[in-house]
C-alpha cells in the first residue's frame, strides 16, 4: 500500500531553510539523514516553499475569490510530502516517528486510495 | 480539588488492578471487571463528596462493584454467566475485604494477559490496561498505534480471554519456567517505550508502569530470579534517567555521565534485587541484561568501566541467549578493547535486514568504524543512524560526532 506523509512544519523551521549557521545546517543534515535512512521506502515526495509564497483560490457562485498565505491558518503549515510504499500503515507510522518534522512540528499519514485501472 | 475527590483519584490509582484482578479472577471476565469498577469509581465520585469518604475505601468500592455487576446481570446486559458465578462467588468473599485490604490477585492477571493464546503484541497493552487502568490512547500513543485501532485490539483480546475461558492463575511452579518468561518480555517492552523519555518533561513512555508491574509480580514470586533479574535491570537503567540529560537537553551518552548523578537508591535497590535473584542459582537473560549494567555502575565506586567483564557478560548473553541487541553489545564490547576490526566483522555478520532500520546498530558500526580508521564509513553510519533517530537530542549528539572527524 501507499502512504502519504504529510510534513508539516514550524516557522522556526521554515526560518533554517534560508538561513545559514549550526542550526540551519543540522536542520538539512536532519532530514539528509533521514531520506537516506528511509529512502528505500520512498516513491515520491516534494519539499513545498515557505507559507509566504501560498496563494489560496475558491471560487463561490462563479466568482473567483483569492487569497494570499495557506488554506489552513495554523502554527504548523505544509512543508512538503513524502509517499511510501509499505506493507502495512503500521510500518509507515514506524517510519514517520524518526521524521525530524515529527518532534518539530507534526506529520500526518494518510493512506492513498488506489485509483481504478483504465 | 476536594478531599472525597482526591481520595477517589487516590483508591482508583493504587486499587484499580488489585479490584479489577479480584473480580476478574472470579467471574473470568476482564470487560466485565473493568465495567463494574468503572461504575463503582463513578459512584464514589458521586457519594464520597457528600458522605464522606469511607473508612476502608477499597472495600466500599468493592462492594459497589459488586453491586453493578448484579444490576447489569439483572438487566440482561452482561455476557454468559458471569453474572451468576460472581454473585455465587460475591457471598464467599462478602467478608474478606472487610477483615483487611483485598488480597492481591494482580500476578494472576499478569499471567491472563501474557497467555500463550493472548497475541504477543497484545500482552503489553493488556497489562497496561487491566492492572493500571491505563487508556487506549495513551497506551496507543507509547507504542505507535492509532488509539482507535489500540482500543479495537483491547477489546478483541479481552473477548479473547473469556471466550477461552483462560483461567486467572499463577502456575505451578513446574509450568512457571515456561509461563513466565512472556510475562517479563511484556513487562519489559512497556519499559522499552519509555527509555528515551526526556527526565521530567513530556513522557510518554511507560518506564515507571514497567518498574511497578515488576514491583506486583516480584513480590509474588520472591523467589522467581528473573522477575528480580528484570526488575533489577529497570531499575539499573532507571536510576541513570536523569543523567542522560545536560543542562539544555543535551543528550549524555553512559560513559560519558556523571555516576554521582545517578539514583544511589534505586542502585542500591537494583543490586539487592540482583543479590536475592543470584541466590537461586537459576540464570537467564535478564538476569544477564542485569549484570551487564550493574558493571556499568560500579564505574561510581571504581571510576573506570571494567571493559574485560563487560565483553565477558555479552560473550555468555550471545553463547545462550543470542538476540540482535546482544550481539551488536557484544560488537561494542570489542572496541573497549582496542579490537574494533573484530567488533566490525561481527557486524557483518548479523542479517541485513535485521539491522537495515535498527538505529544502534549504525550507532555501533559508526562507532567501531571511526576506532578502525574507516572513515567514511564512520560518516556513513552516523548519517544512517541520525536517520533512524527519533530523538532530536540523540540526533543532534551523533551528529556532533559524525562532524568531530576521527580523534588525532
């Protein structure tokens, strides 16, 4: 199965991706370490620019409405996703603990639905 | 909070398993048990506050269990017969709570919930649940699975339990060599959720449940050595909680702590527990476990860790009880030694698999690499070990490591 991990993390981490200095050099060797270590459960994932970046868009009795910064107001935002293939959602749980966004900020698993064939 | 409240919260803490054990034991239904004292700590908190809390506590909530689990049959809502056997049983033991506090029926509910018939990885929540009350969620939470899908486990263990009618028993002692060693395998790996606890933060391990489950069992079977092997081992690593932690949050590995900032007390404790389990000439791993770490204190008394025993210890833990953690300590032992090629290459040994996610064993190789000169292969392991950390001390620790370069 696959399962979808979604990162979500804080402004301080957010600040260590720009920034230069220990802090912000542990911040990628962190997460150096852990694609590496979990890399061969990986089929896909993405890291998302800063919240400053987001535009949200809906559109309500066809009127377009648009808005700066992310759908959802939170302290935590989306940094990005990994996808894993795994046997079971027990084993992703097993490795999203050891995701340095985890003891930061949050991740949340979400199995993806198989899509129908043709 | 009030008196009649705290006393509630009190009677609950300390009596719950020694109530449920007493009622299960009887009508061989944990569900049932658990409900019957959930309603009777419900009917104190609604009756202590106003009449006062009573002279014997755990006898009234007994009773009021009791009570509960009649209506319930009554009202054709308890399953079988339970029911009926506890009322039958609920005459004899009318009198006994009142003479002294109920006798302890907790080991025997240790031994339910590691029953051959009860799946292995169910017997941890069980204890955790049944003797201390302990919920889903929090369980859930120690041992990474989703609440809803611990509580669903519970649940069907519990079933489990009366529908095979498993009997609420410690076994003899010709059974008890068998029976014992899944009892203390459970107890231990609620201990193992707990070890990375911060001291005095937001824990959610479970150290302190393992060490007052092995407390129940051990003064059960004082003489069963290991139940006190397992009890002193937790508490050998217990008493060294505090010193894993720098000012900070720094991660302090063992040899690098202060041994006058472990728990003399709980050392003590452990070397007694040791002593008595030694007495009766009957070994086993952990009582093995133990010693290995009461080497590791005596460093407090001699200052220095004698490297020849440990490496002897694990040389006896691998010869008879070979499990992964025994053999990459053994591995570690080499590089006390100045033999690090050697520790590398039983490393290399062990299956890949095994080891491909199982972060001391990079912590090790990482280790006995940079003693050998394999640098790179040093870097390498640290980095895969950072990766499989959970802890962000730990992780921040091997990485200072893995940056500090090979010593010059």
């Amino acid at each position: 199965m696959q399962v979808m991990m979604l990162i979500l993390e804080t402004p301080e981490d957010f600040a260590h991706r720009r920034a230069e200095g220990p802090a912000a050099a542990a911040y990628w060797e962190s997460w150096k370490a852990y694609s590496a270590a979990v890399g061969d459960k990986v089929v896909g994932g993405k890291i998302l620019d800063g919240v400053g970046t987001a535009a949200t868009i809906r559109v309500r009795g066809g009127e377009r409405q648009i808005q700066d910064g992310p759908f959802a107001d939170s302290k935590e935002a989306l940094g990005g996703y990994m996808i894993f293939e795994v046997e079971t959602f027990e084993e992703a749980v097993e490795l999203a603990a050891s995701c340095p966004a985890a003891a930061t900020g949050a991740v949340e698993l979400r199995p993806i639905v198989p899509m129908m064939e043709g | 909070m009030d008196d009649a409240h705290r006393a509630v919260e009190h009677a609950a803490r300390d009596g719950y398993g020694r109530l449920v054990a007493w009622i299960a034991t009887r009508c061989g239904d944990v569900e049932l048990a658990e409900d019957a004292v959930a309603d009777a700590l419900e009917a104190a908190l609604r009756s202590w506050p106003e009449s006062g809390v009573p002279r014997n506590p755990e006898a009234w909530l007994l009773t009021a269990a009791r009570r509960k689990m009649i209506d319930r049959g009554r009202r054709g809502q308890t399953r079988r017969d339970a029911a009926q056997r506890l009322r039958m049983e609920a005459e004899e033991a009318a009198e006994v709570p009142f003479r002294t506090s109920l006798p302890d029926r907790r080991a025997e509910l240790l031994f339910v919930c590691a029953h051959p018939s009860v799946p292995r990885a169910m017997r941890t929540p069980l204890m955790l649940q049944l003797v201390l009350g302990l919920d889903a969620a929090r369980i859930g939470s120690a041992m990474l699975v989703k609440p809803a899908t611990m509580g669903q486990r519970l649940v069907r263990a519990k079933r489990r339990i009366a529908d095979e009618n498993l009997r609420f028993e410690v076994p003899e002692p010709s059974a008890l060599a068998e029976r014992l060693p899944p009892v203390l395998d459970a107890i231990y790996a609620a201990y193992g959720t707990g070890w990375d606890d911060e001291p005095g933060g937001r824990s959610t391990g479970l150290a302190a449940e393992a060490i007052w489950l092995a407390r129940t069992l051990v003064a059960r079977l004082p003489r069963a050595a290991e139940a006190l092997g397992l009890y002193g081992l937790m508490l050998h690593c217990e008493a060294r909680r505090s010193a894993r932690r720098a000012p900070g949050g720094r991660f302090v590995p063992l040899d690098e702590q202060d041994p006058a900032a472990w728990d003399g007390t709980l050392l003590e404790e452990a070397e007694k527990a040791l002593y008595l389990a030694a007495r009766e000439r009957t070994p086993g791993p952990y009582q093995l476990e133990a010693t290995i770490q009461s080497i590791h204190a005596d460093r407090r008394r001699t200052g220095k860790v004698d490297g020849r025993a440990l490496h002897e210890a694990y040389g006896v833990l691998v010869a008879k009880y070979p499990t992964l953690g025994a053999w990459i300590g053994r591995a570690a032992s080499f590089g006390r030694l100045g033999r690090p090629a050697e520790g590398l290459a039983l490393l290399d040994r062990l299956e890949a698999d095994a080891v491909q996610r199982h972060q001391p064993y990079w912590a090790v190789r990482a280790h006995l690499a940079r003693l050998q000169r394999r640098e790179d292969e040093a870097q390498a392991a640290y980095e895969r070990a950072m990766g499989l950390t959970e802890d962000p001390a730990v992780r921040r620790w091997l990485d200072a490591r893995r940056r500090a370069g090979p010593a010059q």
